[in-house]
C-alpha cells in the first residue's frame, strides 16, 4: 500500500471573476523509501498541491489517501489528527511559532502527535547543525538557521512522509547539503518525501521526479 496516493485532484481558485486551475486531475503516489522530487516553474500548481496533500486545504475533486485512510472530505478534526501522525509538513516559510524558542517549538510539535522524546530534540538539533540554538527565539535566527529550524520540527514526530515545499531555496550550500544527508538517512530507514524543489542537487538525489506543468504532471 502507498504511504499517499493522490486520485485525479482538482482545484480551483476564483480571484474576482477569474477562474484559476491550479491543479487539473493530478494523480500520484509515494511509497516508503522513495523521496520523490516535485518539480515544476512558478506557479505550475506544487504548493497547492502539497497543501491538498497534506490535508491542509481541500481539493475540488478528487481523493487523497494517507496509508490507505482518506484525508479528504474529512471533519478538520481527523484530517489534523492523520496529519499528526503521518505527515511532517514544511511550508515554504512561517513554520515556526514566533512567541516560542527553537526547542520549544519542536517539543510542542511532538506532544502534538503524542511523541514526547527529550533525547530526540537534542539529536534533531545537532542533525541540522543547530546544536547551540536550541533556547534561540525564531527572530534571532539566520535564513539558513530558520529553514533548518523548520525541517527539524517538521521531522520532530519521526513522521513515515515528509512533504516539504521548496526546502533548499533560498538556504545557503551547508544547509543544503545538511538537508540532503537527512534526507538520504531518513529513506535509508524506509522514510518517504515528497519535496518541491528548484534545487538541482536534490533533482538528482531523488528516486524519482515528478515534473508539474499548469497543474498537470
Ligand atoms: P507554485 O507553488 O508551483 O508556484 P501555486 O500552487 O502556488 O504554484 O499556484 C498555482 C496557481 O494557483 C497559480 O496560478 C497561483 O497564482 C494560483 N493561486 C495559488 N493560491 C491562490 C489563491 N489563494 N487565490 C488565487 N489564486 C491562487
Ligand atoms: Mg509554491
């Protein structure tokens, strides 16, 4: 059984009197170990697509199935608790809540999916090279800093699928790399992701890539 797969989705928004499809019958699946690269121009449909994904949104039409339950057309209550416990979501900025530190909003991630591991925040925040920034308040942090910060508490449950949108943009080359290594040890224990991405590095480290065109693949 796929980790998620993603039935014909369909979504549209309607700015004013304009009709945008963003996404036009999109069908994907992601099975455990792969980490699939989402790629695609500006505007093509993926952080709609990741956000329909994630159970973040709903699609106009359309199923998406996490580890064979449905997320759509579910009470928000269910799709957060699904979400909770499969999915680490990391969107492309506004991952951190501002008012906590960088340790404090991993561990509430954590007690968010009933996950509580002390060891673990110490362990994250060394992985992503912020080992002495855990008391840090978000607004202190550098660009770098805060996309490594945002991984880590979206990998804070050890959550089975990572859906990450443009992770490596923006981020400076020993981020990236950091970024990278996760991501390989991650699917070397069986983790799945599926990231959108500009970056050509990951491009070539994926298991496979998906290529998005006016909300098409
Ligand atoms: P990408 O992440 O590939 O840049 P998006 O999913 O953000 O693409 O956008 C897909 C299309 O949907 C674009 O044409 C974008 O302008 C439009 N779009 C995205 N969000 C909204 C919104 N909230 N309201 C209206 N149009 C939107
Ligand atoms: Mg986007």
């Amino acid at each position: 059984m796929p980790l998620i797969e993603a039935d014909d989705l369909f979504k549209f928004y309607h700015p004013g009197d304009a009709e945008v499809r963003a996404l036009r019958g999109v069908s994907l699946t992601v099975e455990r170990g792969e980490v699939v690269a989402l790629i695609g121009p500006s505007g093509s449909g993926k952080s709609t697509l990741l956000a329909c994904l994630a159970g973040l949104d709903e699609p106009d039409g359309g199923i998406v199935t996490i580890d064979g339950r449905r997320m759509t057309r579910r009470p928000e209550a269910e799709r957060a608790a699904l979400r909770a416990n499969s999915i680490g979501f990391l969107a492309q900025s506004g991952n951190l809540f501002d008012h906590l530190s960088v340790a404090e909003n991993i561990k509430l991630q954590m007690n968010l999916s009933g996950k509580f591991d002390s060891c673990r925040v110490i362990e994250l925040l060394s992985l992503l090279g912020l080992a002495d920034r855990g008391h840090a308040m978000p607004a202190t942090l550098s660009g770098g800093e805060l996309a490594r910060a945002g991984l880590a508490v979206a990998l804070a449950s050890d959550p089975p699928l990572l859906l990450a949108d443009e992770p490596t943009a923006e981020v400076d080359a020993e981020t990236e790399s950091r970024i990278l290594e996760l991501l390989e040890a991650r699917r070397a224990k069986g983790g799945a992701a599926l990231i959108a991405t500009h970056s050509s590095a990951l491009g070539l480290k994926a298991s496979r890539v998906l290529e998005i065109t006016d909300g098409r693949i």
